[in-house]
C-alpha cells in the first residue's frame, strides 16, 4: 500500500477504533444488566436513607425506585443521546423530603439528554441543569 493512502486511512482507522472501545467519547454504553444508585441530583446529595435507583434490566427497559415508588419504563440509546420513555410507577403516598426527591428525580429522567459511564460513576445530562444526575454502580 502506498504511503499516500496509509496516510488517508489512518484517520479513518483511528476513529473506527475509538468508536469500538469502551467508553470512548460518542460510544454507547452497554447498559443492560446494570444497576445504579442516585447520589446527586443536579448538584444536590441524594438523601440517603431512601436509596433511590436506576437499573437496565435489558436493553430498551429501565425499571428503579424513585425514592418513595418502584418505576418502570422503556429508554432508548444512541451513542450518549438517550430518551426516558412514559414512566409507570407504583402509587405509595410520600411526604416531606423523600416525595420532593422523587418529584425532581422522575422529572429529571424525563428531561435527560446524554448519558456516559465513567468507570463505576453513570452520568446523566438533563435539560435545565447545570450538573448532571450522577449515579454510582452498584450491580455490575
């Protein structure tokens, strides 16, 4: 091969490789079988004693506790783009601090834009927010 066309491949290679390797920027994320727990919501703690969760239990599913219901739904994945879609959830009553999260954490998802796994930390971009919904893995 000449060294012209090397030079005019090479590029090309290399951003075929970046896409294949995991966590690249721009790669998607295998997600299913996943699970995560809620630490910061758009730059605020999570309450602790609640717990609430995001699992991928197969691909196009995400099911969770949104710290007062169990939710259920479907998301899609492009890349990093990913949509929440229509949310089903269990009807608890919820008061005070754990029913406010569950209000912001379950708007949020519904306005979520990117997502990206960075080692054992799910990040996820909402519209709106300066800082992402940042979760921590607590299922492989």
């Amino acid at each position: 091969m000449s060294p012209i066309r090397i030079a005019l491949l090479l590029p090309v290679f290399a951003g075929l490789m970046a896409c294949a390797m995991p966590g690249a920027p721009g790669a998607t994320p295998n997600l299913v079988g996943t699970e995560w727990r809620l630490q910061d919501i758009g730059g605020a703690p999570a309450l602790p004693e609640v717990q609430a969760t995001l699992a991928f239990p197969e691909a196009g599913r995400v099911a969770g506790f949104s710290s007062c219901n169990r939710f259920f739904g479907t998301y899609t994945l492009v890349q990093d783009k990913v949509a929440f879609g229509q949310m089903g959830m269990t009807r608890m009553a919820c008061m005070g601090p754990a029913g406010e999260q569950e209000t912001r954490y379950m708007a949020a998802l519904q306005k979520a834009q990117t997502l990206r796994v960075d080692g054992s930390t799910l990040l996820i971009a909402v519209q709106g927010q300066d800082k992402p919904l940042r979760f921590a893995r607590s299922k492989p």
